[in-house]
C-alpha cells in the first residue's frame, strides 16, 4: 500500500465531504484561485450518489435523475460532458390499489382511481400554501410557528375527508420524503415544494425532477469534479473534530491535523453530529442538527435480459398501496435497453418490516411484488442489487435528512445555515432551491464558498 500523502499543516480553506455539496464548495472555491483541500472520509466521491458497473449496466444505488429546472446539475452535465438520456416514461403506469386491484392509467393517476378528485384537490392546496414559504428567509414565513407545529398526518386527517385521497398523499410524501407523514412537519413539507417549485415538480417526470438519467450514471459528474481538484482532494481522511478561535481552526483527521482560514462542513446532519467541535457548535446549530434525522430508503434493482413490460404497453413504472414492501418502481433500463431494469423503492415503515426479512426473503418478497405487478416474466431476474441507505454509515441514510416538526420554529433563524465563527454549512440541506435534490447540492456549495471568498477577502483587507 503507497503511504498517504501528509496533510498540508495550513491551508486557506478545508472542506469536508466529497458529496456534490463538498465538490461543488471546493470547486467554487479553486475556480476563484483560492487554494483548498477537500476531506472525504470513504474512498469514493459522490455520498449519496453511488454508480455501480455491473455487467453491461450501470445502477444508480443513489440520487440518479435530473430534471429540466435543475440549472445546477445541468450546467455541471454541459461543463463536463456528461450526457444524460431521457426517463423511460412510454406507456400505460400501473396502480395497485389496497385491496389488491390492478389498474393501468397514463397523467397523475387513475382518472376512476379511489379518492383521486379530492386528492387532487388536497394537491392544489399544498401548492397554494406553499407559495407562501419566504424562500430564501424560511423562518420568516408569517405562518411557520402554525405549520411547523403540525405534521402532515394531522394536517391530512384535519383537511381531506376522503381517506383514500390521504392514502395518496401518503404514498407521496413516503416516495418524496422518505419518511411517513406522521414525522414530517407540514412546514418543512411546503417549505420543500416552493424549493422545488411546485408538487408537481417533485413528483413527475417529464419537465420535472424524474424526467432525465445520466448515461454513464449520476456519479459521472462527481467523478470529473474529483479529477478538476486533483491532488486538493483527499479520500480516505475522515474529519474527526474541529477546533476554532477567532482566527483559525484546525481540522483533526485520522491521518493529522490541518490549519485554515475557514472550514467548510458539507457533510449530512447526522455525520455533522459525530464529530467532535471545539468550543461546542452554538446552541441552535447543535439542535438543528440533531434534530435532523435522515429519511429511511432503500433501492433495489431487479435486472432482466429485456424491458419485457414494454412490449405490454407499460412504462415500467408503479405505485402500489396496501402491504406490499415496494411502494413505487421506475424503467431503470439503459438507454439502448439492451437489458431490462426495475427500480424498486422500499422506504418509512414499509422498509422497517422489509429488513426483518433475511436478505433471501427481502429479495423474494421485491420479486413476488414485481411478478403481480408485471407478470411471471419478472421472476426471470439476471441480476438484483439492494442498497440500503440508512445503514450507510456516513450518509446515515436518504435521500435527505428531515427536520423534526418543531425544529424550523424553534431553530430555524440561527441553526439552518448562519456561520459558526470560522464554520460555515453547505449540503443539500441548507439548500433555498432544490433542497433534498443533488441540484441543491450544488448550490449549497456555491453559496458557501461565497461565503469563505468573502471572508477571506474582509480579512487580507483588514490584515
Ligand atoms: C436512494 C436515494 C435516491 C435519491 N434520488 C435522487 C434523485 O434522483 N435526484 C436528486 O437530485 N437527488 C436524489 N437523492 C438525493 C441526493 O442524492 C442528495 O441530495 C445529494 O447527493 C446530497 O449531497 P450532499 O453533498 O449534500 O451530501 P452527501 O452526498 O451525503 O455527501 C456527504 C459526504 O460527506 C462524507 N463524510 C461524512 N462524514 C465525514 C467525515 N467525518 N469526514 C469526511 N467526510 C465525511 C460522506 O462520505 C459523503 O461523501 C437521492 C438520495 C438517495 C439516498
């Protein structure tokens, strides 16, 4: 094994976590000719976005679509020559409904399909509340004690009567949150739509944040960024702890400790709170932060030797009610489908009672779930993979982390994303646009880098 390269004992500035936010942060920050070092604690970049090669395909454990608003992403696809390819989305989805019926429809959902006129209705009220969230000021929003005090399960059982259009509100904020909405607080809810632009936009796939696929998987553009920043990267140096004064910090590795300027810390809440901070982080960022846990998902791909569902008149793509582990599933297949993909997502409780299963047991439970849904074709599987996020221990899980009800409110105006001294925050968390999404990734990077050039810039002036 070649020795590690030693730490650099100063450096300007030192970003921790190559996840698109950690990237996009060093990126910003050597594009402005300020030199940085980037920590990442696994020997990979991407976090939550992973691309295996497996056989001819490539399987996106992670964060894998970019939509068309996603100016970001997409600005980094065109920087760096990653082609995307459009979402499988030909043919009729398919609904399985609670007591087990089958249903094929095209648009939102089945026009017939139960309680889908007040769902509908249910939606548009989400959106209008939603475009009242002061986006770049969330904790300014005249309503936020009111919302952030309800969880989206009260507010639906309170507001839509029909317990079927419930369930479908249900199935979205599980497919879009990962998480149920008893633990979802109704502001961070509306808070996440206005960041994305509507519900729609979170939830459809052509012209919204389903609608396109990078060829070579969604870590392609990770990967370039890693190869720009060359030897400024470090993998394999997990960031222990950080002191900091007045006028420096220094950030302590398994592998030694470096001085700089500023830091960086882009890595999710629930790795923020592992490290140790001298003196302690402010009150409301601490909270913030364990208040913040991740969402609950896994995906699962089930390969087939063709898309055989389409030659059915399917798309490929499912929502399922009822007890069934997976509760949506996509056309993953590549873009010449010279193989066939399913993406299953199991998240919330659903993902709870699947991983009581041996591992033997899950895979068949997901199969059995795919055959009643596409027929006895999809036993035929070649390949199958599961990734199972909230074991990950250095995400903590996904697809974002999900501010408990209360947290907004009562931490919000300090803990979001306000400086702590020589810290500043990046990650998709403390995304205005996209939060949740690699987009807002991105963009969390972006803005902290501002933060540290300008920092850096006060102090040569002063100094
Ligand atoms: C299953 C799943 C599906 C998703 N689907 C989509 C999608 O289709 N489209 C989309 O836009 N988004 C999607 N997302 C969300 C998207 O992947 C995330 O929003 C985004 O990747 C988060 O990036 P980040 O840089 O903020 O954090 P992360 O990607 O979590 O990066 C944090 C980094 O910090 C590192 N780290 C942690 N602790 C330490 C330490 N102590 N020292 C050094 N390094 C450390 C981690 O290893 C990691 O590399 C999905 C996520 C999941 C899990």
């Amino acid at each position: 094994m070649q020795p590690r390269p030693e730490l650099p004992s100063h450096v300007p500035a030192v970003v921790v976590g190559a996840g698109y936010a950690g990237l996009s942060a060093a990126l910003s920050l050597q594009d402005r000719g300020i030199d940085v070092l980037l920590l990442e604690a696994s020997d990979r970049v991407g976090g939550r976005v992973l691309s295996e090669q497996r056989s001819s395909i490539v399987v996106d454990h992670g964060g894998q679509w970019v939509g068309p608003t996603q100016q970001r992403l997409n600005a980094w696809a065109k920087r760096f020559d990653c082609p995307t390819f459009p979402t499988w989305n030909v043919g009729e989805h398919v609904d399985i409904w609670l007591d087990g019926s089958k249903s094929r429809y095209t648009g939102i959902g089945p026009d017939q399909g139960a309680g889908m006129a007040e769902y509908l209705e249910a939606i548009d009220r989400l959106n209008d509340l939603s475009s009242r969230i002061v986006l770049d000021d969330p904790s300014s929003t005249p309503e936020l004690e009111k919302w952030d005090s309800e969880t989206v399960y009260s507010f639906l059982d309170r507001t839509v009567g029909s317990g079927d259009a419930r369930r479908r509100v249900a199935l979205a904020v599980q497919g879009v949150w990962s998480c149920e909405p008893r633990d979802l607080s109704l502001f961070h809810l509306l808070f996440y739509i206005a960041s994305a632009g509507s519900y729609e936009q979170l939830m459809e796939t052509e012209g919204c944040a389903q609608e396109r696929r990078f060829v070579r998987g969604a870590q392609d553009p990770a990967l370039a960024v890693a190869a720009a920043l060359g030897d400024r990267l470090r993998l394999g140096t997990r960031v222990l702890g950080i002191e900091h004064r007045d006028d420096t910090a220094i950030v302590h590795t398994r592998d030694g400790s470096v001085h700089t300027d500023r830091v960086v810390l882009a890595t999710p809440p629930p790795a923020t709170a592992k490290l140790e901070f001298d003196p302690p982080l402010p009150m409301s960022r601490d909270r913030w932060i364990h208040r913040s846990p991740m969402g609950d998902v896994a995906k699962v791909h089930a390969v087939y030797s063709t898309p055989f569902w389409r030659a059915d008149g399917l798309s490929g793509q499912a929502t399922l009610y009822g007890q069934h582990p997976v509760g949506v599933v996509f056309d993953n297949s590549p873009p010449d489908a010279e193989q066939g993909v399913l993406v299953a997502f199991v998240y919330g409780d659903r993902l709870r009672n699947w991983l009581a299963l041996e591992p033997e047991d899950r895979r068949t439970a997901v199969v059995d779930t795919l055959r009643h849904v596409f027929g006895e074709a999809a036993a035929d599987v070649v390949d199958y993979a599961e990734k199972v996020w909230p074991t990950d221990q250095l995400t903590g899980g996904g697809y974002a982390a999900v501010p408990a009800p209360g947290t907004w409110f009562e931490h919000g105006t300090a803990g979001w994303r306000t400086p702590a001294g020589l810290i500043h925050w990046a990650g998709t968390e403390t995304a205005t646009e996209w939060n949740g999404y690699i987009d807002g990734a991105i963009s969390s990077g972006e803005r902290a880098a501002e933060e540290v050039a300008a920092a850096l810039l006060a102090s040569a002036t002063v100094g």
